[in-house]
C-alpha cells in the first residue's frame, strides 16, 4: 500500500516536472515581444477607452504611437493637445497641431417648426425607429429625438432638451471622441472646429430636398436659396443637393451669412448680442435759439407813462 501512494506521488511529481519544462520551451517558442514603450504611453493616456481615436481602446492607440515612424493621423481626442505633445516628447518625436473640436447638432427641427404628422409606437430607439420609418414628421433628415447619442456619451455631454427634444451639446464636457457622430442614424451630429472662444457658425440643418419641400415639413430648414454663398467673402459656404454646408476652418466668423439667411437655418453660437437698429431715424439736433435783447424804452415814453 506504501509502495503503491509513493510511486503514484512519484510519478505525479515527474508529470508535472515534465509539462513545467514542455510550458517553459513552448513559451519560449511563442513569445512575442512587446515594446516597453507601450505601457508607459498607455499610462500617460486618459485611459476613458472611448474609441475616439479609431482604436479599440487606450492600449491600442499607444501600440500605434509606438510603433508607427511618425504621429500623423493618430491623436487622443480626450487628451488633446496637451497629452500628444507630451508622448510626442517621450517618443522623441512631433505631435500634429490639430484644433479642438466639439459635437454639433445640425438639427433645429423643435416641435413648432417641424409639425407631427404621426406618432411612433415602439422601441425608444432612434437607430430602430429610423430603420422602420422615415419619422414622425414631414422631415426624412431631422432628429428621431429618442437620445442614441446621450446614451453613448461616455462624458455627460449630451443630454435631451424636454422643450425642443432635440440634444444639446455642453462644450465643456464634450471631448470629441465621435461616438455620438457614429450613435444618430441620421447622420445630425458632426465634429467641428470648436473656434475661438467656443464660437461657431454653421448651418443647422441636413434637408437635401428641394427648398419648397424642406420649408413644408420645417419653417426653418435650409432652403438652398444660396444666397449665404453668395454673401461670403472668404468662400467657407458650398451649395450641394439643395444643402448649404459652412467649413468651419475657412470660415472666419464674419456672420454675414447669419443676416442673409431667409429661413434662420445659419446658426451663430457663443457670440455677443447684436447691435439693436431702430428703424426711425435720429431726430436732428435743435440748435438753441439766440437770446433776443430786451430794448430799453425811451425815457420820453416812461415819463408820460408815469
């Protein structure tokens, strides 16, 4: 029996010995190298794994850093500018200047402005709802309101106004990593340049249909009139399938563009309030009257008074 328990110890002993040194070969044979790099560029990154980068997630981005000969195209959208120039210095290598940018929502199809022609009823979903129908208004382009692009932001940056139920974007928080530009079906949210001061002009809608048909479904849709390229002078503005589209870095921020839009499709953001003009015009100055003399009367006439 004693004999029997030492010899099954004994050879367990020896199989594991065995497959030790079979593993130890085996990894050996197969390993792969990694960069030490990796892992302090990883450590110097926000780590959100948000994907706005076009990578699956923080390690991603930082294999890429390391290994590609230079920075062009790859950037942290979380980390900004800061954070690229600071693994630039590391690797020994230049960040590519890249301008901040911000989520806009190119949609002001609100309730007043975009009537109800029918009501959905099923999952509150905008990616399920555009993939049955076109949408509970005259709009075939406009926001399903339903919030895909809150529910994905990573950063709280979007949230859904009970007034409008369109989303709205807090510059402050938003980082840019485009997964509400990728979350809306119909393709409303853009990345822009954030501008100085956070100020922007863009055009607030996507309508490709023909002017009377957009201004049916949505009083202040864009019209393709083009009467906002016409009026710019630094040729920012474009006009295709019957849609205006301002590129936001020619666009200098004169907002000529605002004043000629008929329909208030062109959007300013973060400027100063207007001047206000009357209609009526100064009234003229009065000139004051000169002082008339008093002329004194001859003392014959006071006399004869008295």
């Amino acid at each position: 029996m004693n004999e029997t328990l030492i010899f099954t110890v004994l050879t367990l002993c020896v199989l594991g010995i065995l497959s030790a040194v079979a593993l130890y070969f085996v990894a050996k044979k197969f390993h792969v190298w990694e960069d030490p790099r990796i892992d302090d560029v990883e450590k110097m990154l926000p780590g959100a794994n948000c994907g706005g980068c076009g990578f699956p997630g923080c390690r991603g981005l930082a294999s890429a850093l390391v290994k590609a000969d230079s920075m062009e195209g790859l950037a942290c959208p979380v980390g900004g500018a800061a954070t690229m120039k600071a693994i630039a210095e590391y690797l020994g290598r230049v960040a590519e200047e890249k301008e901040p940018e911000v989520a806009v929502v190119r949609c002001s199809g609100s309730c007043d402005v975009r009537p109800r022609t029918n009501k959905y009823d099923g999952v509150s979903s905008c990616a399920v709802a555009a993939s049955l129908y076109a949408g509970e208004t005259g709009c075939l382009f406009g926001c399903v309101g339903f919030g895909d692009c809150v529910a994905v932001c990573a950063f709280g940056a979007l949230s859904m106004d009970p007034e409008t139920g369109l989303p709205v974007v807090d510059d402050e928080k938003c980082t840019a990593c485009g997964k509400c530009v990728k979350a809306c079906p119909k393709t409303i949210i853009e990345l822009r340049k954030k501008g100085p001061k956070s100020r922007r002009v863009f055009v607030s809608c996507v309508n490709k249909d023909k002017g009377a048909i957009t201004r049916k479904a949505c009083t202040v849709g864009c019209i393709g009139c083009g009467k906002c390229v016409k009026t710019c002078p630094f040729e920012a503005i474009t006009l295709e399938n019957n849609l205006a589209y301002i590129d936001s870095y020619k666009c200098r921020l004169c907002r000529k563009c605002v004043v000629e839009c008929p329909t208030g499709a062109i959007h300013e953001v973060n400027f100063p309030p207007r001047p206000v003009k009357t209609d009526e015009p100064a009234a003229p100055k009065s000139s004051p009257e000169p002082v008339k003399a008093k002329r004194s009367q001859p003392a014959t006439e006071n006399a004869t008074m008295q």
